[in-house]
C-alpha cells in the first residue's frame, strides 16, 4: 500500500534542501576563493565577495536551483 505524504512535510524538506544548496554554494565559493593565485585576490575581489555572501545568506539574490549548482560544481572539479 503507498504511503500518503503530508505536503507541508514534503514543503519542510524542501526548504531544508534548499537551505543545504545554498550552504554549499557558499562553500564552493569560498574553495574557489582560496584557491585562486594571491596575485589575482585583491582587496576590491575580497569586499566583492564578501558582500555577495552577505547577499545571498540574506536572501537578496537569486540562488541557484539543485541542477546549477550541479552544473557549476562539476565546472569546477573538470568534471
């Protein structure tokens, strides 16, 4: 017999997954970041990217759906 989900459950994990995309899209960032050649991480790179953390931990910018963060992580690794 299947199982009969409640839909505000199904919304409460989704908010949860969407929560953990959102803390690893920060975390890709900051490897990113640390990565790069110090000569190429300014002063002006660094406030950039911290008030774009600032902006997306707080809800002012659009964040990435399961599939672009996919797409971007396997960029990233040369995958």
């Amino acid at each position: 017999m299947s199982e009969v989900m409640d839909p505000y459950v199904i919304l409460q994990r989704i908010e949860q997954m969407e929560k953990e995309l959102e803390e690893l899209k920060i975390t890709v960032l900051k490897m990113v970041a640390e990565n790069l050649p110090e000569e190429e991480v300014d002063e002006e790179t660094l406030k950039a990217l911290e008030k774009d953390l600032r902006d997306m931990m707080e809800g002012r910018v659009k964040t990435l759906s399961g599939d672009e963060f996919i797409e971007l992580l396997s960029k990233e690794t040369g995958d």
